[in-house]
C-alpha cells in the first residue's frame, strides 16, 4: 500500500508545489502575499472550459490560450492595477484586496458562467497502472512528470535565463539590484506573470481529477499556503519541498491514522515549523 | 479522454436568467397585493439558487414552477390562480432563516423549500409560528424528529430509503462486510447511522467507517483504507459532486471490480453521471424518484422535451409536493392552512383519486412520508430498475388498490 499511497501524494503535492511556488516568486519580488491564489488557478481551468466546450477550440489550442489569457489577466493586468496600486502600502492592504477579488472572482463566476461542477478532459488518457505492487493513474504520473518539467523549466529559466538572473537579483535585495540598473517593476511584472502561467498549469492537472467549479481553488490555494510556509516562503525550492510535503501528509494520514484529520495534521506540521524553524524547512532567515 | 462539459455554462446563463424572472416575479406578487388583487393564491419558494446547492435548486423551482403551470391551465387550485416568488437561501441556513422570514411577510399559501437538511432544520421554526405549512426538499430524519407540525417532507428521509433496502442488502446483495464513506454533514452522518443501525443487528460487519469533508477532491487516502478492509460492498452516502469525484477514484484504483458499489438517491443522481460518465456505471442502490419509472415517464418526458436534459429526484420531488397541496385543498375544499396540516397529517393520498400526485402517498404525524421506491442500477450511465420496492408500511396503502 505504500508505494502507491506515495505515488498519490506526490502527484497532488505537485500541483500543491507548482502552486506553492508562485506565492514564492511574488513574496521574494514585490513582499506581497496573493491570497487569491486559489482563484488564479480557477480562472485558467474556467477559461479552458471556455475555449475547449463553448468555443469548441481544438484541445491543445485551448490550454494554450487559456494560459495565455491567465499571463494577461493575472500576470500583466494584476500587475498594473491592483499592484501598482498598492505596493506601496505594503503588504496588509494588498492581503485584504486579494482576500475580496477572491470572493468576487467565486461569485462572477456563479453568476456569470455556472455554479456547476464540469468535466474538463485530461491530456493523457486515465489507464490504471501498476508497479512495484503499486496501483495507481496515467494521471497521478502525468500530474508528477509535467509538474517536474514545469518546476525544472522555471528553476532553470531563474537560474541560467538574463531576466531570470535579474529576477533573483531583485529577490535577494531589490534596492541593490535597482542600484545595479535592473528595473524592479519588470521584474515583478516578471513574477505575476510566471505565478498566472504556474498556476494555469496547475489547472491543466487539477481539473480533470478534481473537476472545474468556482470554488476549486479554496482547497488548492489554503494547501499551497501551507506548503510555501512549511518550505520557506522565500525559496522557489522551499515551495517544492513543502508541496510535496504536504500531498504526502495528507494522504498518509488519511490512510493511516483518520481520514477526519488529514487537513489537521497538515496544520500541526505547519505550526511546528512556525515555532522551530519560522523561515521554513529550506527557507533563510530574512533581516 | 473524458469528454467535456459546454451546456453546464448555457445552464448558467439560464439559471441567472431565472434569478432575474424571480426578481420580476417578485416585484409583480408585491404590486398586485399592494394593489388588493389577491384572488391567487401565492406560493413562496425559499430555495438554494446560488452557493452549492444552486443546481438541485434550480431544479427544485422547475418542479414547484411546471406543477403551477399544469394547475393553473387545468383552472387553478378551487378557481383561484397560483402563483409563485423565490427567493435565494444561497444554500446558507442563515440566509434561508431570512429568506422565508421575508416569504412570510407577503403570506403564501404554503412555502416550498429549501432543500439542504441544515437550511430546512434552520428556518422550519419561522414558518411555524406565521402558521404557513412548509414543504421541503431534504432527506435528513432529523427533520421529522424535530416534531413540527408544520412541516412536511417530500420524498422518503433517508432513515426510511434505507429500511426499504435492508431486505435487498442482505438477501440479493448478500452483504456481509460493508464499508461506508459518508459525507461529514447532517446529511451524510443520518444516512450512516440508519445503516449501520439496520444492517449490524443483520449480522453485516462495517470493516469501513470513513468521513469525507464537503467538497473533499482527494480519495486517495480513504480508498486505501477501503481496500485494507476489503468489504464485499461499499455504501457511499456523498452529496454528487464528491459521489461523481469518489466514483471515479474508485474505478482508477480499480475498486469497482472487487465490491459493489451501492448507495441511496445522490449516488446516482443524474449530475453523478453526467460527471462520473462510465464511471458510475456498475452502481446500484435506492432511489425514490426515478425517471426510469413508469409513473414518472410522461413528466420526465416533458422535462426533456424543455429543458434538453434529464431530471433528477428533486424536480420530481418538488412537482409531487406542489400537486400535494393542490390534492390537499381539493380535499379539503378551503384554504384554510389549519385544516391544511390536519387533513395531510396520518392521511394517504391516493393516484386512482389526485393522478397529479404521480405515486401514492401516506403523511405521518411529523410530516415525514412514505412513498413507494426503486432500487436501479446503472447501465451505459441510465438507470435501469432493478427492483420496485413497497413502502414500509403497506397497510397505509390498503385504500389506493
């Protein structure tokens, strides 16, 4: 039972950490904390309904422009509104701002499109699986194998890419980087948009398992929120690791101990980490 | 691939155009009684039209809305014409107890909702005291435990829908180890505890007790657990999203094919299927308003040829509740809502005298029913009627042969 209960939570801690790792990139960039985090991952899965039912776009074009429409939206509209609005008065107004566009964004989308779970078809087809005495999903290894390339893909983009190097700069010290000539604003322009295409991805794995309704992204947004503390809220890599920690946790618990407490064990661990080690398990103490 | 919903968001577009003619309908019952015109008869629907509960209320208010259509072309209820408002519960018990506080104040006949268990239980007590018989959707028996005179179920509560399948589990299904996920609510927690309150006397041994949370996406963990007990059968008493979402990690990790699948009215609701799609096939249990059944085939019909998709229990349910009132003042010959309750309270109602109530029906005293029901199964994502099972007390029936 255990290879595959680790293969289950591993597949839903990498949407957890795919997640996870915008709240990161926008913390380490701007200082702010998106708590419609939830909702960015709604927006794309409605917007791939949209394209794919209604609009009767081919399958693939349909995901891309969804993407592509959440980096717009979520990325470079966000950014010059909401954000540049309220940058400057920190990171309260800008919490309370995306609590209400969360709310908001849940009810535009009852009203205006459906309060309705739908059906949204994923890219591989579900075929049980098994290995190792392991069963399990095409999904639960499509979800880990695209999350691992989209995780890699944008730590190698940070890391070896010239914006990307800009973007850490800007997150290791943004008055320094300024200094050195590199625009902040477009860093964080940067940032938003990489979050909306991170979280359009995570729509792509969780919609067809989890379904798309308005209210999909309560659960994923609240467990990713966990995950970046439990990590380190100011390492890309901290968000991995909490992802995954996360999904496990979950799933264990709910296999070992009490299906009642999967949620809540997640939340002990949450604390622990907040009163032993408050930076996260990968994270580095801020000044 | 799965293949993908388009007319779930023409849905919406319709259930936001039924909020505005609710609202238009609203305004029009305040003017005409502001105006004195009160020869209608008003009848308020208190429903779930926004929230989770949005897609069963919206079939709720087509059941109440088709049934006034049908009474007002066939002359209306004793001459008088019927007419409706809603208003939205937002499927949160306080907004539901404000809701009918409001429907109270422009004095229906009867009010019609809501149907989620904790509205219902939550706002019954203000329908009592303005005196306005209530007729709800839910299935908790909670409900009729509160001794409310005033309120009236429309469908079996779930402590009956599973004493009519106590005889098909043990001897057709021949359970003997079960396991039960439930959904952490009132709802699911009354369905598990009538099961296990009839079946371990029976020798049935729950190798499984498992909560689900409402709106839980994962089942990872509780379909190891499943597995561990290796039950013969499973029972899942989940509202439909979480059956559509359960069901369908059910069949991944392979667990249709080594239990049955059983469960009781959400389990094999029509949005399960539609969300299930070949998952849900395999599934069987009670159901008390099918339309796979003859007496419901002509409205069902109906349904289709209107609203381009299948109906479920609660626009059955709510249909047969509105003809029950109407049953109920041609009985009684007045609109006296005292005279209302006594007459329905401990009374059969019959099809050979009231065809528009669809199946017999015995009220008991507090207001639960009982109406015969269906064990189906589904087959190629329809249902198909495995067994037609009599109510639970036959003897209340004996006038309708």
């Amino acid at each position: 039972m255990l290879p595959e209960l680790l293969i289950k939570g591993l597949s839903l801690g990498a949407i957890y950490a795919m997640i996870a790792m915008g709240f990161c990139l926008l913390w380490q960039t701007s200082r702010l904390v998106n708590f419609a985090e939830g909702e960015f991952v709604t927006i794309p899965a409605f917007l791939m309904v949209m394209f794919y039912s209604v609009l009767a776009v081919p399958y693939p074009l349909a995901i891309l422009f969804a993407i592509l429409v959440a980096a717009l939206l979520l990325g470079v509209v966000m950014k010059k509104t909401l954000v540049d609005a309220l940058i400057t008065r920190g990171n309260t107004p800008f919490v309370v701002t995306t609590i209400a566009l969360g709310f908001f964004v849940k009810d535009f989308l009852t009203v205006f499109a459906t309060p309705e779970a739908m059906n949204f078809p994923s890219m591989v087809r579900q075929t049980p699986l098994h290995f190792a005495g392991a069963a399990f999903s095409s999904l639960d290894l499509w979800n880990i194998v695209i999350a691992a390339v989209v995780i890699l893909g944008v730590g190698f983009f940070i890391r070896k890419s010239k914006p990307g190097k800009a973007l850490q700069a800007v997150a290791q010290n943004r008055e320094a980087a300024v200094i050195m000539g590199i625009d902040a604003q477009k860093m964080i322009l940067l940032a938003f948009s990489i979050n909306a295409v991170l979280a359009a991805f995570s729509a792509s794995l969780a919609a067809p398992i989890y379904m798309v309704k308005y209210d999909m992204g309560n659960e994923l947004g609240l467990k990713a929120f966990y995950a970046a503390i439990i990590g380190g809220f100011n390492q890309v890599r901290g968000a991995l690791l909490g992802g995954l920690l996360v999904g496990l946790i979950e799933i264990l618990t709910a296999a070992y101990i009490s299906t009642k407490y999967k949620s809540g064990f997640v939340l002990l661990v949450l604390i622990a980490v907040i009163l032993f080690k408050p930076e996260g398990l990968l994270g580095t103490k801020e000044q | 691939m799965l293949e993908a919903d388009g007319n779930q968001w023409e849905r919406g577009q319709s259930m936001k155009r039924s909020g505005l003619v609710s609202v238009v309908m609203a305004l029009g019952l305040i003017a005409c009684v502001g105006s004195g015109a009160l020869a209608q008869v008003s009848i308020a629907i208190p429903i779930e039209q926004s929230g989770a509960g949005a897609v069963v209320g919206l079939r709720w208010i087509r059941g109440v809305e088709m049934a006034v259509a049908d009474i007002n072309k066939a002359g209306g209820i004793l001459g008088k014409k019927v007419e409706t408002f809603t208003l939205d519960t937002k499927t949160e018990p306080p907004v539901a107890v404000a809701a009918v506080r409001k429907a109270v104040e422009s004095k229906p006949f009867v009010i019609m909702g809501p149907i989620y268990s904790g509205s219902a239980l939550a706002c019954m007590g203000v329908s009592r005291d303005a005196g306005i018989p209530q007729f709800v959707g839910s299935e908790s028996p909670n409900i009729g435990k509160q001794n409310n005179a005033n309120i009236f179920m429309t469908t079996n509560n779930s402590e009956n829908a599973t004493s009519m399948v106590v005889d098909w589990l043990t001897n057709v299904v021949k359970v003997k180890k079960m396991g039960i996920v439930y959904a952490n609510n009132d709802f699911g927690k009354a369905g598990r505890d009538a099961l296990m309150k009839l079946l371990q006397p029976k020798g049935v041994q729950f190798v499984a007790d498992i909560a689900a949370e409402q709106g839980q996406t994962s089942f990872s963990g509780e379909i190891s657990r499943i597995k561990a007990g290796a039950p013969d059968s499973l029972f899942v008493y989940l509202n439909e999203e979480e059956s559509a979402r359960a069901l369908r990690q059910i069949k991944e990790a392979g667990l249709d094919k080594q239990m049955r699948l059983i469960g009781s009215t959400t389990l094999m609701n029509v949005d399960v299927i539609r969300l299930a799609k070949d998952a849900v096939n395999g599934v069987e249990g009670f159901i008390g308003e099918t339309y796979a059944a003859p007496a419901y085939k002509t409205l069902n019909d109906r349904y289709v040829a209107q609203f381009k998709e299948l109906p479920d229990h609660n626009f059955f349910k709510a249909y047969m509740g509105m003809m029950t009132v109407k049953a109920v003042v041609d009985e009684t010959k007045s609109f006296d809502q005292q005279k209302f309750r006594d007459t329905l309270h401990n009374n059969t109602l019959c099809v050979k005298d009231h065809p528009e109530i669809l199946m017999d029906v015995h009220y008991l005293e507090n207001g639960d029913l009982e109406r015969p029901g269906f064990v189906v199964k589904v087959v190629n994502q329809e249902h198909t009627i495995v067994n037609a099972l009599t109510p639970l007390h036959p003897e209340w029936f004996s006038k309708c042969k």
